[in-house]
C-alpha cells in the first residue's frame, strides 16, 4: 500500500467516524429552554466538539490499523471482490 492511500484511507475513515459522532448526544437549545435570537432552536447548545475529535480519531486509528492490516497482507484482494469477472 503506498503511503499517500493509507493516508486518504485514514481520513475517509475519520470523516466517516465524524459523522456519525457529531449528531451523538446533543441538546438543542429548545431542550435546554434558552433559544438565543437569531438562531434556530434545534441548534446545539454545547456539541463539545473537541472531545468528539479526540475520539474520532482513537476510533478511526482502531479501524484503519486492521484495515490496512488486511490490504498489506493480501488476505482481501481486488479480485476476490469483483463478482462481475470485470478483472
């Protein structure tokens, strides 16, 4: 595997992590009762996003090291996932 694609490998994994933590326990400010003007009631009150980026990241690497793992090791390869005999 070249550097670079472990490396694109890695961030499509973390944004993918991302995005499935952002929406994880949030309150919106209509739960909390103090809408600030200007501001829809459904957004967050405190996403803290810091801590979800820490784990993100501590999920994403505990995901790309297998990942990768099995894409150096030869163990999956192209050809055992073309079931159209493309290649």
């Amino acid at each position: 595997m070249n550097p670079i694609s472990a490396i694109v490998l890695l961030l499509v994994i973390w944004f993918m992590c991302l995005f499935i933590a952002l929406p994880l326990r949030i309150k919106s400010q209509s739960e909390d009762g103090e809408v600030v003007p200007g501001t829809p009631a459904s957004a967050p009150v405190d996403p803290k996003l810091k801590k979800k980026f820490i784990w993100v990241t501590v999920a994403a690497f505990a995901i790309w090291v297998p990942v990768c793992g099995v894409i150096i090791s030869g163990v999956i390869t192209v050809e055992d996932l073309d079931f159209f005999n493309r290649y």
